[in-house]
C-alpha cells in the first residue's frame, strides 16, 4: 500500500464546522460543512453548543475521508483550527459541558472587565500577555461559567473540570478523554498565559479568579498530540497540528518571514503582521501575540481584531432582509455618502470600546439596499485602514502589499476598493481555503508530509492581484467622510 498522503484539517469556525482534505500539493481534495446555529440573548451573549460542534465535526470529517482515496488509510495527519476565544467547560468523568460554550463575540462579561480596568489590572494583563481586559478574551467567561453554574466553582477546584478553546474540546473528544491540551496561539487569548516566561501564569489566575486545575498542557503549533479513537474514522489518525484560526491563516498564507501580513475576511476581520522573534509592545491598543511556535522555536505577530466583517453583510441580509448582493453594489456609479460603522458588538482594534453600537449614516431618501450593501463592504475596507495605520505608528514599515483569504476575498470589487484605500497591493492566494491549509500545513510537517517551511512557502502562489487605481482626491475624500462616521459611533459610546 502506497504511503498515506491526504491531510486533513478540521475547521472549526464561528458560523461553520469544516473538513477538508489537502493533497500534498497544497490544494484541497475533499470538503465538507455543516451550518452552525447561533444562539443570542440580552447583554450581548453570543453561545453556541458544544455538542452540535462535535457532531458537525465527526460527521465532517467522516464524510470527507469518504471521498479520499484509500478511505481513512490514505489520511497522514489531522490538524485543528478554530475560532478562538470560545469558552467551554466540561465534566472530566463524562466529558459533558455543564454550559454552552460562551463565544468569543460575547459581551456579557464588558462590565467585569471594565472594573478590572479602574483597580488598575490592564498594566499587568497587557505587560504579560500581550492582550487588553475586554469580554473578547476567554477569562471573563470562564469565571462567569463557575460563578453562574450551581457548584461549578468548587468543583473546578476540585479537579473535576477541565477548559479549553475549542480546539481543546475537540481534541478531548476525538482522543476519548486522553489528551487535555492546547498550542500556544490559543492558550495566549486567554489572559492567563504569559507569552514572554511560555507558561500559566499563577498572579494572572488569582486576578481572574480561574483555577489551575481547569486548564490544559500547552504545546507546540505543529507536534503529535495524540491520536484519535479507531472506533470514530475506521483507524487511530495522528492528530498533529493545532492553531487559533488567525494564525493557521497566517501559516496558510506561507508569511513565515517578519514583515509579511495577511488579513482574513470572515465573519470578522484580523490583521496578523509577523515580527519574527520579537514580541513587539504596541503603543496604539493592537495585540501582541504568538504566531505559532514549530521545534520550540516562537515566532511573535502584531494583530489588528475587527469584530464584524463578513457579519455586517450577513446582518444586512439576514436582519433586514436587504437581498441586494456585492455585485449589484459594485455596478453603483458612486457610493451615495453612506456610511456603515459595523459596531453591532462593539468596536475592537484599535478603538477597543465595548460600548459602541453600530451606525448608519449619509441616508436620503434615494438611498437604496444596494448602497447599505456597498457601504458594509466598504466599512471592512476602512477598518482595515485603521489597523494599518496603527501599525505604523508602532514602528512597522508601511505596508506594501497584504496577503487576503476569507469569504470576502472571493469579490472582486472589494479587493479592489481595499488596494485603493489601503494604497497597498492585494494579493489573493490560488487556494482560498488558507485557515484549513495552516492546520494541515502543521500537521504535515509534524508527520512529514512536508519537510520544512521552505517547501510550504514553495506551494504559495497567487491566483489574482490588485494594484492601487483610485486617485488621491477621491480617496481622502473617502477616507475623511469614515473618520467622521466613526466620531460619530464612538461619541456615542461615552
């Protein structure tokens, strides 16, 4: 029997669960994908269930190992990525949730973090892990799960509970309970690990009120964490690579070297600009994170969260019931002067303002659905800008092209309109699906299928690029008019 070649990564996201297959040439082979139900309430709670996502991810990945050559022996390796931040809490005994997950979007925890501000903590918080106190951030939920679950508190310290991310989760249930683990990109957005001494940090813990006997063993990005249970996928599968789905986007764009950035355009937006084995302190409210840490070895990245991207397009279709696609919206002459500030679960970088609520402004009564449509893809544009600029002013060089992947990198127009505003060359990447491809970009090198990163930059190639065409005027013209919604949102905030 030839030598097994398929890669498969499981990705599980906030609106999705996903599998899909990677041949050893980098491009997908098989996919699947299962809807995930959302689940909101008062106060900004955003919940999802963790069973649906295990049963969306066994179901994914049998059916994609399916449609692989060879069934499940021709598998090499299984990588995890996943929406990061997400918070569940489980029985050790019996492995069941005594919550539904808390997601990341959630806001139920803004005034804890807010009070934890004002006694002075962010000093510590940011010194040690790089983030800032806001409810994104997995502490605050965890807390908020054992101080609102009837016995939860004293039975974490008890030791019969575990945490994770979702990748944890997930990675307990394929092995059957044996494996309690994380990488380190996810373990750093929990505020409770240090990303400077690589460890849970004990006076973080106290401050935040999480017991140590939850959390799990944190690893490298790309490493044998375990194998999966023979009875679920017809044979034990190395499960072999695992990072939060911002940085296998990273990896799956090949932007091993400092100074190379991507962006994903998903649900949210996220800018990750590598620098290398430096952890850079941003003085404009960016996050300093892990990229991944292959052979010990961590590489650091600046990043830049906006909460809603791909999300401000789907409320527009789903909420308001506008039907208006992107292409209807690129054909408008002009963009009419309206103005979307997508801030329906607050703001993020570099504005962190929790309580800052979404905006519409430039409205007259021509105005139309395909404007409001125009106005949420241009929105992700300008936001994109703001993180830019931030990183500027922490030192970066200014960009001179940016690497994209998510939903949104599929639209023409938008491209575009981001080359114009960004004044940076866009460069779409031939394979699309670059979160998937960083997890099983890992878990084949953990296992061989590809030897170095050398050889997985080598698949990196483009399928389209975009190249600045707007003149000056227009563009600042542009720009001005988004600083001036934005005032707006953020004035009403205070």
């Amino acid at each position: 029997m030839s030598q097994p070649q398929h890669v498969l990564a499981i990705d599980q996201g906030t609106t999705s669960t996903r599998c899909i297959a990677f041949e050893p040439s980098a491009r997908a082979a098989a996919i699947a994908r299962r809807a995930l139900t959302q689940h909101y309430g008062d106060s900004g709670r955003v919940e999802h269930d963790p069973e649906e996502i295990w049963r969306d991810t066994e179901a994914t990945v049998r059916e994609v190992i399916g449609r692989c050559p060879g069934g499940a022996a021709g598998v090499a390796a299984l990588g995890i990525t996943n929406q990061r931040e997400t918070v569940v809490v489980w029985e050790r005994a019996s492995g069941t949730p005594i919550h539904p997950a808390i997601v990341w979007q959630d806001r139920r925890t803004a005034a804890e973090c807010a009070r934890l501000r004002a006694e002075g903590a962010e000093a510590l918080v940011r010194r040690r892990t790089g983030l800032l106190l806001d409810p994104y951030f997995s502490a605050t939920k965890i807390a908020w799960i054992l101080d609102h679950v009837l016995g939860a508190r004293a039975r974490a310290e008890r030791g019969q509970l575990a945490f994770g991310t979702i990748d944890t989760f997930l990675l307990w249930r394929l092995t059957g309970g044996r494996v309690h683990a994380t990488d380190v990109t996810n373990a750093s957005r929990t505020l409770l690990y240090d990303i400077h001494a690589q460890g849970w940090d004990e006076e973080l813990l106290r401050l935040l009120r999480v017991p140590r006997a939850l959390l799990p063993e944190v690893r490298d990005s790309s490493e044998v964490y375990g194998t999966t249970l023979p009875s679920l996928f017809g044979r034990a599968l190395p499960i072999a690579g695992i990072a939060g789905d911002q940085q296998a986007a990273l990896i799956g764009q090949a932007c091993f070297q400092p100074g190379m950035a991507k962006s994903t355009y998903g649900t949210g937006c996220f800018l990750l600009l590598n620098t290398g084995e430096v952890a850079v302190t941003s003085a404009n409210r960016l996050l300093t994170t892990p990229a991944f840490r292959i052979g010990g070895r961590m590489a650091y990245a600046l990043e830049g969260s906006i909460f809603v991207a791909g999300a401000a397009v789907k409320w527009l279709r789903d909420g308001l019931k506008v039907i208006e696609t992107a292409a209807l919206a690129a054909r408008l002459p002009y963009d009419h002067g309206v103005y979307l500030v997508p801030a329906f679960v607050g703001l993020g970088a570099p504005h962190w303002e929790p309580n800052a609520r979404a905006l519409l402004c430039g409205l007259t009564l021509d105005t139309s659905g395909a404007h409001l449509a125009r106005a949420a893809l241009e929105s992700v544009a300008y936001q994109t800008l703001d993180l830019t600029e931030a990183m500027q002013r922490d030192g970066a060089q200014r960009l001179d092209a940016i690497r994209i992947d998510g939903g949104m990198a599929a639209n023409d127009w938008f491209c575009q309109f981001l080359a114009d505003i960004l004044q940076a060359r866009v460069e779409r990447p031939a394979e699309l699906e670059t979160t998937a491809l960083g997890a099983a970009f890992l878990a084949g090198l953990a296992t061989g299928v590809w030897p170095d990163l050398g050889s997985l930059s080598a698949h990196w190639s483009t399928v389209a690029v975009f190249e600045p065409a707007m003149n000056r005027a227009q563009r600042a013209a542009l720009i001005a008019g988004w600083q001036q919604a934005l005032a707006r949102a953020l004035h009403g905030a205070r």
